[in-house]
C-alpha cells in the first residue's frame, strides 16, 4: 500500500511540473510566403505544459491532428484511478497506450503546423520537445512501472497465501 502513494505522488508531482513548465517549442512562420518578408528564424514560442492541454482540447474541435495527444490525460487520469484501485493489468496497459498517444500525436506535429492567430496569417511549426514534455511522458510510464511491479508482485502473494 505505501508503495502506491509513493508512485502515485511521484507521478502527479511530474506530471504537475510538466505542466509548468515549457513543453514544446514552436518556430512562427508566415502562411502565404508570396510577398511576405521571411519570417525572423529568431521567431520562436515555447508553450508550457498548461496551454497545450486547453489548447489541445480547441485544437480537436477544430480537427487538428496533433491535438489527438491531448486524450493521453484522460487515459492518465484513468490509469491513475485503475492503479489506485489495484487493477494494475489494466492500469499498465492505459499507462503505455497514454505514452504511445501522447508521443505519437504530438510528433505529428512535425508534419502539421498548427495555427498560430485567428486571422490565418502565420502558422506554428514545431521544432523541438522540451523538458517539460519528457516529464509529461514519465508520469504515465511511472503508473505503468508501479502497475507492473504490482502485477509481478500479485501471484506471490496468491502462492504465499495459498499455504
């Protein structure tokens, strides 16, 4: 029991920091380059953790293929509550699928500018993850790892019981 609040606390203590801190690093480039000057390579955003996730949600009522990362907090959260409920199969594999969404769709971003006002003048182009996007992936993977040892430690206590 002491080992889940460990786990638990470590997890939401990381997942609080990478919401604070910056996440994602975004260059500001023009959307039409016909006649437009170059934009400045010195153009630069860094969104903290806080702004992805409220900007994620707009960003799928608009259908904006990157914003499909932000449903790794819900399966967080649901990873969470599995593992603090001794469900750790189910709470491990939500924990991976929470990474694997998290990653995936914030990778797309690559390939995918998002835009950067409401007038459609420039775009964010992604250009680098920050620390605080690690920290955002750890605190699911560290669910994940407590919900492993959990399911290794559960037969144990079945044969241990058992005599």
């Amino acid at each position: 029991m002491k080992y889940k609040i460990v786990f638990l606390g470590l997890s939401l203590f990381l997942y609080g920091i990478a919401l604070a801190l910056p996440c994602l690093l975004f260059n500001v480039v023009p959307t039409d380059s016909i006649g437009v000057i170059p934009s400045d390579p010195n153009d630069v955003y860094a969104m903290k953790g806080i702004e992805l996730t409220f900007l994620g949600i707009i960003g799928l009522l608009f259908l904006q293929i990157p914003a499909i990362a932000w449903f790794a907090n819900p399966l967080y959260w649901l990873c969470c509550i599995t593992f603090m409920i001794k469900r750790y199969r189910f709470s491990a594999i939500t924990g991976i699928v929470a990474i694997l969404i998290g990653f995936g769709g914030t990778f797309s971003a690559f390939w995918f500018n998002l835009p950067a006002d409401s007038g459609g003048v420039s775009e964010l182009a992604l250009s680098q993850f920050l620390f605080g996007f690690w920290l955002w992936l750890v605190a699911p993977s560290v669910i994940a790892l407590a919900s492993i040892i959990g399911l290794l430690k559960q037969p144990a206590l079945l044969i241990a019981s058992s005599d």
